[in-house]
C-alpha cells in the first residue's frame, strides 16, 4: 500500500472513532434511547462504513451490534490477510477434538471475513471444516450430506468418528 492510502486509511479510522465517541457523548447529553443512537450513527456513516449495514441485518435497530459489527470490521482490518492464510492451511490436530476444531475454525472465518454476509460465512465455514478434516473418509462421507451449517456437519463428523471407533473396539475384541 502508498503511503499516501495509508495515512488515508489512518484518518478514516481515526474519523470512525471520532464519530463514535459524538455519539456516545450525544447520547448521554440527550438521555437517548438505543434505536436513537442507532440511528443517529447510522446518518453518520458514509463509504465503506454504510456499505457494512448491508451484512447485518439486525444492525438498524440495534446499536450494540452496529458497533461491534463496526469494531470488528476496523480493529482488525489489517489482520485479515493473516486470518484468511491461517484459514487456508488450518487442519485439525492429531490430538484435537473435533469440537475444538469446530470452534477454531468458526473464530478463524469470523476475523477473515468480517463484512461477508452471514449465509456466506455458513458456507465457508462448511468447506473450511471439511477441508481441514485428516481422516479422509470422514471428509468424504460429510462432504457428500452438503451440510448447510458448520454446526450440521460437526454432529454428522462426530457421527461418523464414533462409528468407527466402535468398530474399532468391536473388532478388537474378537
């Protein structure tokens, strides 16, 4: 990036913040209620900023969730690069439940696509999932059932694990 884009890019991070502490001085001075101070940041917004509501549908309303969707968005802006290569090459640890995988992977897409409509990050936490898996026939055998949810295709991995553990115990034991 020039230097120029990035001193750019400081000052309206920078703007952000200024906006948001207005509005939170506003908002005591003027004893407002949270859909006041929603829309009032709202009518702020502009460029990129406004393009955001567009993910959050709730957000209209509901001033905490504008500005965490706004925080998350702007804090970590410049990580996301790093999120979306950790993303790219994460792969459940030998040693790793498939809950705590689950649970990294769906952290993982949040910080490396915080404007991405949700149905989106449905699907590409799905995949992702999927991906990482290191026993191939558990990858192959949830791939197939086209879950719609990372959450669909966890139970259905967990499904799929325990039978074959089981078989495991059941053939060992003859």
């Amino acid at each position: 990036m020039k230097k120029g884009q990035e001193d750019m890019k400081t000052d309206q991070e920078e703007l952000k913040e200024d906006m948001k502490t207005v509005r939170q001085y506003e908002a005591v001075v003027h004893n407002w209620r949270e859909e006041d101070k929603a829309t009032s940041l709202i009518a702020a917004l502009r460029g990129e900023a406004l393009e955001l509501l567009r993910t959050i549908p709730e957000a209209s309303s509901n001033y905490v969730t504008l500005i965490s969707a706004l925080e998350r968005r702007y804090r970590d802006a410049h990580l996301q690069h790093v999120y979306q290569a950790q993303l790219r090459s994460r792969r459940r640890r030998f040693e790793e439940t498939l809950q705590q995988y689950e649970a990294d992977i769906s952290r993982i897409v949040n910080l490396a696509c915080p404007t991405v409509p949700a149905e989106v990050i449905k699907q590409l936490s799905v995949s992702s999932f999927i991906e990482g898996l290191i026993d191939p026939e558990i990858g192959h055998l949830v791939r197939l059932a086209r879950h719609r949810t990372i959450s669909e295709a966890l139970a259905h991995a967990l499904e799929i694990e325990a039978v074959k553990e089981a078989s495991r115990v059941v053939s060992g034991s003859r």
